[in-house]
C-alpha cells in the first residue's frame, strides 16, 4: 500500500515538472502531389492514416491549443480535410489555424476556405519558390505555377471576406533564389500577399525515409543549408528581407527578424547565436499521420502512438521521459517551426525582442 501511495506521489510531482502542450503540430499525411527536391516527402507511404473517429478521440485527450498547425505532406489531398480542420478547431479550440499547402488543388482549397469554420482566423500558407520554370523545378511538377498562382489569386481578394491571412512560403534551396525572391515579392505586392523566406535545411529527420533517426548538429554553430551559397549573398538576402519586414504587422515582423538573426550567426559561425531552449515534447507536440508521437523534426524517434495509448500514457511515459532528456542536451537547430515556438514558449522571443 505505501508504494503505491509513493508511486501516486511521483506521478504527481512528475505532472509538475511537465508541461502540458500549448502548439500542435499535425501532420495530417505523408501523401503528396509535388516531387519536391528538397524533400523525400512524397517518397513515403501513408496507408494508416487516422480516421475522423480516432483522431476525434485523440483529441477529446488533448488539453486545448494556443494554435495548430496542419501540414503534411499535402494536407489538402485528404478529401475530408474540411471536416479534419472544424474538427480541430471545435475540439482543441486554438486562437488560430495555421494551414500548409503547395496550393496545386485550386477548387478544393478555395472550397475549404469557404466552407470552413470560420469563426477561428486562418492562417494559409502558400508554397511558392520563385517564379514560373523556378518554381516548377523546386516542386518537381511543370504545372506547379500554374496551379499555385490560381490559388492566391482566388484568395488573395477575399481574404478579409474569410477571415484568412494568405501568404506565401518560400524555400531558397540555391543562390538564384536571392533574385527569385525580388521578383516574387513584387509580383506578390499588389495582391496584399507577403513573402515568407526560409532557407532550406540539407536534412530532416521528419521527411526522411529513414524511420527512427536523429540528424541534430552537435554544437551550436553548426547550420547547413541544403544549397550551396556565397556567405555574402546570404546577408545580401537577410538584409532585403529584414528591410521589407517593415510592411509586415507586428507581431510576424517580430518573429521573423528573430528567425533571421538566429540565421546570420548560424551562418557565421557565432557560439553566441540565438538558441532558445527547445520545448519539444513540452510546449510544442508533433503528430504523426498514423498517431506516432515523435520528438521533432530533427528527431524522429517515437514515444508513443495515439492510436494505441492514451495521451497520458505517452506524456508521463518513460519512453517519452528518455527523449526529453535527449532534447534538453541537444545542442539546438534552426527550422522555423521549431524556433520559433521555442522563443516564444521560453520567452526569449519577448526578451530579445526587448533588448534585454
């Protein structure tokens, strides 16, 4: 009887120490309609994905959301996507919805848009890597601007209408694009569309074939883009982008001049780079297509699968408890989707923010 009064006592203190997550990320398939080079993506099957049902039921587990972020993959070749997203929003109730896609299937993403819940803001992030024959390349499909800029020029208009902030994500996977990135930010203006730049990884554990696998650097400094690049074209193009933040609202000029500096003195080979603790496995919650529960993009071991346990199983696990410790040693990486909910989670966004 006493050992179990000390066991109840250790589980107690344990849910102390946790953090319950507040930032979902949702990889609702690995199926894609693009052929990315970049990605491995598309090379991966997704035979088990969860039901409406089973996802239903991980949900009602889960605590709510500050916000979600339903990727893939591509998220929109789930032909019940619209019921997944109301789902989403009427179970874990976030503040706002944050919606990836390449953009290519036109007719069904203006009809979730429309269809949608619209009581919760979208946020709808487009892919677009440069222009015309460089976005085909980078997406591997010769109609991929084409249907892509269908997409934002049938939203770009309606966004107050559906309560929709539309942007467009661009990957710099080489030099040439640092001039693609001109030309898509003008070409974008006159839309009220901005321009959101991210430099390519060389690898990721989430998109890679390989099940199981850990890719963290092992120091700080250490950031290696998937392209070659001129270290001066690099700042050339931080430069530029920093510049026209100034259009951005707020609160997303504040994020992104973050994510740019962290960026520059990775680059740089700065010891003294931004590096927030990492809150995977705390604050921040991945899932995977099928209810595997992995520790990050750069570390795709599993702790858990929501369609066989219970979210507290695998939250107060000691499966989970190992990979915690792992993230806590780790020396620290630089995608965006993981920065930058670190920075705000530990507070560092609001302290560098602030100059303190």
């Amino acid at each position: 009887m006493k050992s179990r009064f000390i066991l109840g006592d250790i589980l107690r203190n344990r849910r102390r120490e946790t953090n319950l997550p507040r930032y979902l990320t949702y990889i609702v398939t690995w199926t894609c309609n693009a052929r990315c080079i970049m990605c491995d993506c598309w090379k991966k099957d997704s035979p088990e994905d969860l039901t409406l049902a089973e996802i239903e039921r991980a949900y009602e587990q889960l605590p709510p959301m500050d916000a979600v972020r339903l990727t893939g993959g591509e998220p929109f070749v789930r032909k019940d996507f619209t019921a997944l997203a109301n789902l989403t929003q009427e179970r874990l109730r976030p503040r706002f919805l944050h919606v990836t896609t390449n953009g290519f299937l036109t007719r069904r993403i203006v009809e979730f848009c429309e269809q949608r819940d619209q009581s919760v803001p979208l946020r709808l992030l487009v892919s677009m890597d440069g222009m015309s024959d460089k976005h085909n390349h980078v997406r591997g499909r010769d109609t991929a601007w084409d249907t892509t800029s269908e997409t934002v020029r049938s939203l770009a208009p309606r966004q107050q209408e559906l309560n929709l902030q539309l942007s467009v994500n661009q990957t710099i996977v080489d030099s040439d694009g640092i001039q693609q990135y001109r030309q898509l930010r003008d070409y974008l203006r006159p839309m009220n569309v901005r321009v959101n730049v991210v430099m390519a990884y060389d690898a990721s554990a989430t998109y890679s074939l390989k099940l199981d696998t850990a890719v963290a650097r092992s120091q700080i400094g250490q950031f290696t883009t998937f392209g070659d690049f001129d270290p001066n074209r690099v700042r050339e193009l931080a430069d530029e982008v920093e510049a026209d933040l100034n259009a951005f609202p707020w609160a997303d000029r504040v994020a992104k001049r973050y994510y740019w500096r962290g960026v520059r003195g990775r680059l740089a080979q700065d010891s003294d780079a931004l590096n927030p603790s990492c809150v995977a496995l705390n604050s921040h919650l991945r899932i995977y297509p099928n209810g595997d529960i992995p520790v990050c993009q750069f570390n795709s071991r599993r702790v858990g699968n929501l369609r066989k346990q219970t979210f507290e199983e695998i939250w107060f696990g000691e499966a989970i408890a190992r990979e915690r410790e792992w993230v806590r040693k780790c020396p620290g990486c630089w995608a965006e989707c993981e920065v930058l909910p670190n920075a705000i989670y530990t507070g560092d966004l609001a302290l560098k923010t602030l100059g303190i």
